[in-house]
C-alpha cells in the first residue's frame, strides 16, 4: 500500500532561524511550505496546487514587525481561501489582547515564543485531528437553532434546493454560507454528485479562467496537456463559487453567458461546450455597492440572485447560542474521548450577551479551547472572557443622540462595564466615532462634504479626524474620500 501524503503546513516567520529550526522539525510528518512576509504567503498559495491544512504564522511580519496588523491581515485572508484551515498563532508578541484578537479573526490558538517544537508538533495534530472530524460531520451542525431567523433560513434552503436556478448567498465571514451551500446540494436531486466549491479569492486573476472553463494543449506556458475546468467537472452537479464579488470584471461577462445557455469554452479552444451544473455563489460584500462603484456587472448579479439567501449573524440569533454551545462541547468532547465542560450561570450570561464578531467560526474555536482546557469542570466567567474578544465585541448601543433610548443604552453600557476589563473612556468613543466616520463614508461613496453634512460636522473638521485616526494608526478601513 503507498505510503498516504503529509498533510500540508504553511508556515509564515520573518526570522530564518525559526523557520529552518521547525522546517527541520516539523517536515518529517508534514508537508512544509515557509514563507516570510504575508505577501510571500499570498504568492506562494496561488503555486500550489491545493490549499494547505494547517498554518502557523507570526504576528509581527514585515513590514511592520513590531506590530501585529500584517499576521491579522493574514489570518483573515488565510480564512478566506480556505475556510476550513486551522491556524495556529506563534508569536513574540504574546499579550492578552492580541491572541484574543486573532482567536475572534479565525485562529484555533496562540502560543507565545519560545515554544518547544514537540509541543507544537502536538499541537498541530490535534489540529489535524479537529479539523478531519469536522470535514467528516459538517452538516450536523447545519442550520441548527429556534429562531425565526434560522427558521426562514430553513424554510427558503428547502423551498430553493431542487430549482435549477442559481442561488446567491450573502452574509459575513464565518456565519456559515457554504454550509448553506452544502445543503443546497444535499437537499437536491444532484446529492447523489459531486459537490464542487471554488473560492473566487484564493487564485490568482490570471489562472481564474482556466481554472473554471479548463484550457487546451499549449494555451499558455506550462499547459502541457489538455485540462478541463470546474463547469466541465460539474457537469450535471452543484458548483460552488465562493467570494464571487472577487471575481475579475473581465470574466464576469463569460459566467454571465455559461449561466443563461450553459456555453462556454477552454482557453485556447473555439470549440464550445456545455455545463449544466447548478450554480450557488457566496459572498460578504455588499453587491449593490460593488456595482455601484463598477466592480461587479448588474446582470451577472441579477442573475446570480434569482434565489437570495442571507445567513444571519450568530449576534442576532439569541438562545441559538445556547444550542450551538451543546451542539459542539458534546461533539469535540466525544472527538477528544473526554468528559464535555459545563457554564456557570455567570458565564452563561457572559456567553449570550457576547456578539461573536467571529461568527460561528469563533464560537466553534471558542468550544475547542475551552473543551481543551476545562474538560469535565465548571467554568465560570472570568475563565470564560479570557477566551473572548471583549474589546471587539459589539455594544448593540441605540443610535445617538441618545433621547428615549437612554435606558437601553445604560443597560448596555453597564454590561459592557462588567465584563470589559480595562474598560478605556475614550478608546470606546473614539471606536464609535470612528464607526460613524466610516459609515457616512460609505453612505456618501467618499463624497467628504457630503458625508460631513450627514454628520453635522464641518467639512475640515471631519479630515481633521480621519488624520487623527491616521496618526494613531486606525484608517485602514477608512474608506478613500473622493475630492469633491
């Protein structure tokens, strides 16, 4: 019998040292990829073949060593082109807030340097092990919960399943649209088939083409021999097609015409071919925006969403929380072959005023760390909010000013107070501050007169503001202002 394949790692650090120290280590049960900076990363899993099962990155990467923006950067677009990755952090810059962080973004644990290899080396086969048990139960998970909101997300997966129209699903990073995916499939009359995912975001624009329409012999350098493409390998089937709205304007005329008469070509190749597979999209972005600003074509998205599904933020999903929380102490309980942790009543309360910025993805790491440590104990609250992102968390405070919501408003800001430790006045305001700068921004696409109208703020003052932000480092999500 041959021998089966490492699993794949990636492994991204700055220092070499470490790098061949755990090259050394580590490669002789995984398959080692290393990488020194995040677009090292990014470049090197647009060669290989597959994404990579496991990764373990630094923080502190150029070229901003001393600080942790890059390593989170990467860990949210590692989760992005992979979603079932399993990230371990290891990282110099070890305090409480940052591993915190980069746990809500999608990373299963963070170790502090030094650590020894053979602690890691278990570390990451426990991770392996996590992440192979979840690939085998995906959809028990699935659609779990009471609400209306997954009520409707059930009814409208059913009432969608078997209709040979595309499906568009919407929703933030983590809350579960490829599981929707999946259900879509499951659910159909294409069960019996492949169920065939590509996410739009993990190639390189180049490859896009061929890698969905396939390409012919000597098409490009490197095309050796003729290769079929996903619409060819779906065929009668379910396709896929993660992160659409990252998909190259130039392409998006050939989807459109694949998706109204099932025509398409490979590259290199004028003869025409036929897909009949059933086409299911997903995204995180605001669509209508995307066309607005000229990024996404209005009749590809229009035909894309003839079924729209939009999965719900764990935030808004109440006691489902709860039912997620059994759902999966029980599950890597019985992974682990140990006793499944217990809440105390104050970390239950904890538990459902937590928003879960990280979706279900979060909750699920959350589990896996808590299963970890606590297996078979009571935890309480404090143990509990060491695992949480509070300074992440979402407040749920009414819109200002403040007026008749000003009780709701002093209950939120009393449960902030009693489970945010170091509780900073004014990182807090600026936070909102910074909200509503960034909102009107984008409700204005840019315009900063307008959007300094809509604040009832001075125009010079707003860019008064967005320099502080600069200054302190916070305007990466400010959205450019045009020049009017």
């Amino acid at each position: 019998m041959a021998d089966q394949p490492k699993p794949e790692l990636l492994i991204v650090d700055d220092d070499p040292l470490i790098t061949d120290t755990l090259d050394f280590v580590l490669g002789k049960e995984f398959s080692v990829y290393v990488a020194e900076s995040r677009a090292q990363a990014k470049s090197l899993l647009r060669q290989i073949e597959r994404p990579p099962q496991l990764a373990l990155i630094d923080l502190g990467l150029p070229p901003t060593p001393h600080r942790p923006d890059e390593g989170f950067r990467l860990i949210s677009e590692l989760i992005a082109y992979s979603p079932g990755i399993k990230i371990v952090v290891l990282s110099g810059q070890s305090d409480e807030t940052n591993a915190r962080h980069a746990r809500t973004l999608g990373a299963i644990e963070f170790v502090a340097k030094p650590c020894e290899p053979a602690k890691l080396k278990e570390l990451l086969k426990r991770a392996l092990e996590i992440r192979d048990a979840e690939l085998d139960a995906a959809t028990d998970s699935l659609l779990l919960g009471r609400s209306l909101l997954i009520e409707k997300l059930r009814q409208q997966t059913g009432q969608f399943a078997d209709a040979p129209f595309p499906v568009l699903i919407e929703g933030e990073s983590g809350s579960g649209k490829e599981l929707v995916a999946k259900s879509l499939h499951v659910m159909s009359r294409r069960a019996g088939r492949p169920f065939l995912a590509l996410n739009c975001a993990a190639i390189s624009p180049s490859l896009v083409e061929p890698t969905l329409f396939g390409y012919a012999k000597g098409a490009f350098t490197g095309a050796t021999t003729p290769r079929a493409g996903y619409f060819e390998d779906a065929k009668d089937s379910t396709l896929f097609l993660d992160e659409i709205g990252e998909l190259p304007l130039e392409l998006q005329a050939k989807l459109l015409r694949v998706l109204e008469n099932g025509e398409f070509q490979r590259v290199g190749e004028t003869q025409s071919r036929v897909s009949n597979a059933r086409v299911i999209a997903a995204t995180n972005r605001d669509m209508r925006a995307e066309i607005r600003a000229g990024r996404f074509r209005a009749d590809l998205y229009h035909r894309l969403s003839v079924f729209t599904i939009s999965v719900p933020a764990l935030r808004d999903l109440g006691d489902d929380k709860c039912m997620l929380l059994d759902h999966y102490r029980e599950f890597y309980a019985q992974q682990a072959g140990v006793q499944p942790f217990d809440l105390d009543r104050n970390a239950m309360d904890l538990w459902l005023d937590y928003s879960f910025p990280g979706n279900v993805r979060e909750l699920r790491n959350i589990v896996i760390r808590l299963t970890t440590k606590f297996s078979g104990q009571l935890v309480n609250a404090e143990q509990l909010q060491s695992e949480l992102d509070m300074e992440s968390m979402d407040i749920d405070l009414p819109g200002l000013p403040m007026g008749q919501d000003f009780k709701a408003l002093l209950e939120a800001a009393r449960r902030h107070l009693q489970v945010q430790k170091n509780f900073n006045l004014d990182f807090t305001l600026r936070q909102w501050e910074r909200g509503y700068v960034e909102a009107a921004l984008l409700v204005t696409q840019g315009n900063l007169t307008q959007a300094a109208r809509l604040l009832g703020i001075h125009r010079t003052t707003l860019y008064s503001r967005m320099q502080n932000y600069t200054n302190q480092g916070e305007a990466d999500k400010i959205p450019q202002p045009s020049a009017k």
